[in-house]
C-alpha cells in the first residue's frame, strides 16, 4: 500500500528518524528535480549565498533587508502551516495546539535532516515557543563569508520561515525574535516566539 507522505507529516513522531527514513518518505528525485511531498521543488544552496543575498541588500537598502528578508520568510512559512493546517482539518477535523505543534517540529526536521539547516529543538510554554538551533546554516554562511562575528543577530530567513509555519498551524500571531545568534559569537541560536498580546 502507498502511504501519503502527508499522513506521515501529521500522524508521526519524525524528530527520532533518520535522514534515510525521511527521504524515503518525503523526497521524491527526478531527472536532477527534487520535490517535496511529491509535488514541491526544493534545492540545496552554499551556506554563504544567503549572507551574500544579505549583504548586497543591506548596501542598498539599508536596515530594512532585515525587514523584508523577515516579511518574505515569515510569510513563505505561513503558506506552508496554513495550508498544512486546512488539509488536516478537511481529513482529520480540529487540529489541536499540541498536534499543530509536533507537525511544525516535523517539517523542521525534515528540513535539518535532509537539507542540513542546523539542528533544532522546540520547546513549548504557557507564553512562549522556544526555538534553540545548533549550526544554523545561516549562521555558518555568514561567519565563512565574512570571517568574523556580527554584531547582531542574523539568521533572518529560519527566523522568519519558522515563525510563518508556527502562526499557520497554530492560526495566531506571534511575536518573534532571535534572542542568541551563533554569528554573533553566542554557542547557539535562539527564536523566541511570544503568545498573546
Ligand atoms: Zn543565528
């Protein structure tokens, strides 16, 4: 019987598999293609092309790259939680703040694992979800380009793409900041997304 890698996103535990059960159940190659879930394209990119995507916007936009790096981001995870959050109320009925949960740490798995974003841990609060990231590829990309640290924190696009996927699956806003940055000189990264007002 062919499974529909769907059922395993939001049925399963994924964070224990390994790379190889991973691929085998959500990446489908094709003449070179990769696609996601049968259907979405993704690719592998050097870890210093987005820190150099960055530069060069920052030179001509200035402070706002951050901004719009963040917005386009946020909102590319949106599309992916909400739409991840329809199909499941269409198939399965109310989706709950603890399974809306584990199928965002399962797509970020799927991402660590199988396209190397740096190893992430989740931790959900009353107020906060709690994001710790270890070898963010954002990270590493900029501290190889730029050898040396910066002064602020710069992984805008996990930042970002997470706090998207989180509001869509969890149908909320959330207020998101990186509070640690392995770029900076910190040992990791941190997300903090704050709930409520
Ligand atoms: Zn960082």
């Amino acid at each position: 019987m062919i499974v529909d890698p769907f059922e395993f996103l939001v049925t399963e535990d994924l964070t224990k598999k390994s790379r190889e059960e991973l691929e085998s159940m959500f990446l489908e190659r094709e003449d070179g293609r990769i696609l996601f879930l049968g259907r979405i394209p993704v690719a592998s990119l050097y870890a210093t092309f987005l820190a150099g995507i960055y530069a060069e916007l920052t030179k001509i936009v200035g402070k706002a790259a951050k901004g719009l790096i963040l917005t386009a981001s946020r909102n590319g995870g949106y599309r992916a939680g909400s739409a991840i959050r329809r199909r499941y109320q269409k198939k399965f009925g109310d989706l709950t703040r603890d399974k809306a949960f584990q199928i965002a740490k399962n797509m970020i798995t799927v991402w660590d694992k199988c396209f190397g974003w740096g190893k992430f841990e989740f931790e959900l609060c009353s107020d906060k979800i709690v994001v710790k990231v270890t070898g963010s590829f954002e990270a590493v990309g900029y501290t190889k380009l730029k050898k040396g640290k910066s002064d602020t924190p710069i992984c805008w696009m996990l930042l970002g793409y997470v706090w998207g996927l989180l509001e869509g699956l969890l149908d909320c806003r959330l207020n998101g900041e990186e509070k640690k940055c392995l770029a900076r000189g910190d040992e990791f990264c941190l997300f903090e997304y704050g709930i409520g007002d």
